[in-house]
C-alpha cells in the first residue's frame, strides 16, 4: 500500500517535470511584454513567449517597475506557451506582493501551462479566469 503511495507520488512528479520540460512547438526563446495598459482600475501585462530561467526576470523587474501604484495586476497569459519553475517562483512573487497591495489573476491561460499551475498547485492559490 505505501509502496503504491509512493510510485503514485512518483509518477505524479515525473509527469510534472515532464511537462515543464517540453518545448513549445514555436521555441520565441523569450517572454516579450506585448504591452501594458490600463483598464479601469487594473494593469494588464499582455505577455507572449517562454517564461523560464532566462525570463522570468524580465517579468519580475517589470512588476517590480510599476511600483506601490500597482493595485490589481492581470497577467494575461494569451501569448505564453510555457513556464518553467523560476516562472512559478516569479508568479509566487507578484502574488505575495499583490496580497498586499491589492489584487493579481492570471488570464488566457493556455492548456500545457494551466497542467503545469494544477499539477503543482499553484492554480489553487492563484486566481486564473
């Protein structure tokens, strides 16, 4: 029985990092902010590409550049067609800052990266519309 757990666990796992090792049929090799705009009372970074180690950073900086006047940040997720661990990590960031200052959700999320955000579970601590 506790064998079982753990091959499950195993297999749970394996398939994570699978998916997160796959490459995206078009490779852009990097996130590109499309834009950011301002609807209502929220900023919306349009983002397209990978969001990996290499990255993820310029995600990061980029929330970071908006500042305190950031309140609710979409992230819209149209144009992402893959995400890597240091992309979670950076999404953990904005969530833990956006909790403080105001609000965060993800939108658009594409199937392969919306696997890797339940797999993990970070798809139930992120709003994801």
């Amino acid at each position: 029985q506790q064998l079982n757990s753990i091959i499950m666990a195993l297999a749970g796992a394996q398939r994570i990092f699978d998916l997160m090792d796959q490459q995206p049929e078009e490779d852009s090799g990097h996130v590109r902010l499309v834009n950011i705009e301002k609807v209502d009372n929220s900023t919306v970074f349009k983002l397209e590409g990978r969001l990996d180690t290499v990255t993820a950073p310029e995600l990061e900086q980029a929330i970071n550049n908006e500042g305190e006047a950031l309140k609710n940040l979409v992230l819209d997720f149209g144009g992402i067609n893959y995400i890597s661990s240091a992309g979670l990590r950076v999404l953990l960031g904005a969530q833990k800052k956006m909790n403080v200052q105001g609000s965060m959700e993800l939108i658009n999320v594409s199937e392969d990266v919306m696997d890797i955000l339940e797999m993990t579970g970070f798809a139930d601590v992120l709003v994801i519309k």
